[in-house]
C-alpha cells in the first residue's frame, strides 16, 4: 500500500476529486494548509500599507492506495493539478505498512 501526498492550490482540489474517483478511488482527506516553496511568497496592499504575504494557502490531499494504482493515481493527480505556474505544489508517495479500518475491524488493502 501507499499513502500518496498531494499539496496543490486550492481551486484544483474539486477537480482533482474527480480525477481519482474516475481511477475508482474512494476516499481522500483534504486539508487546508499554509506554505511556501521556492517562489517564498509575495506582497500585498492592505489599506495603503504594504506587507509581504510569506505563506500562501494550499491544499493537501491524501489518499492511501493499493499498490497496483499508485502510479496511476499520482500521475492523475499530477495531471490534473498542473497550471504551468509556480506554486502548482508537491507529490509524494510513501510506502503504507498498515491500515485498519476502524468500523469493521478490516486491515490491510482490505481497509482502504
């Protein structure tokens, strides 16, 4: 199993959604985040007094997967997610050892 990160810009979260459910994946956690990469940040005018904006908002969307689609799944994400700008955001893919299913008491590929 694999437990596939995504942090991406926020209005491509829906679409993303999609993406995945198309592969037939079920669940996925979102969270809203704030971060910074390369591109640092930028300023901002409030009131007539300018200021710099070092984090920016993002999503972070996780999804634990069977092996068999995980790259399948990343690249659809990855796909989807890309606006060609910066700050389009981050992948990764990290190997699952376990999961359970808290309801029915399932482990494994089974729980996902």
């Amino acid at each position: 199993m694999k437990l596939i990160t995504a942090v991406i810009k926020p209005f491509k979260v829906d679409e993303v959604r999609q993406a995945v459910a198309d592969i037939g994946i079920q669940g996925v956690t979102v969270t809203e985040v704030h971060g910074y990469g390369s591109g640092v940040g930028h300023t901002e005018i409030y009131r007539g007094a300018e200021y710099g904006v070092e984090f920016l908002p993002k999503a972070k969307i996780e999804l634990a997967v069977d092996d068999s689609i995980a790259e399948q799944v990343m690249e659809a994400v990855c796909n989807v997610a890309r606006t060609g700008k910066p700050g389009d955001g981050k992948v990764w893919v990290v190997e699952l050892e376990q999961a359970l299913r808290v309801r029915t008491g399932e482990t494994g590929p089974d729980a996902i």
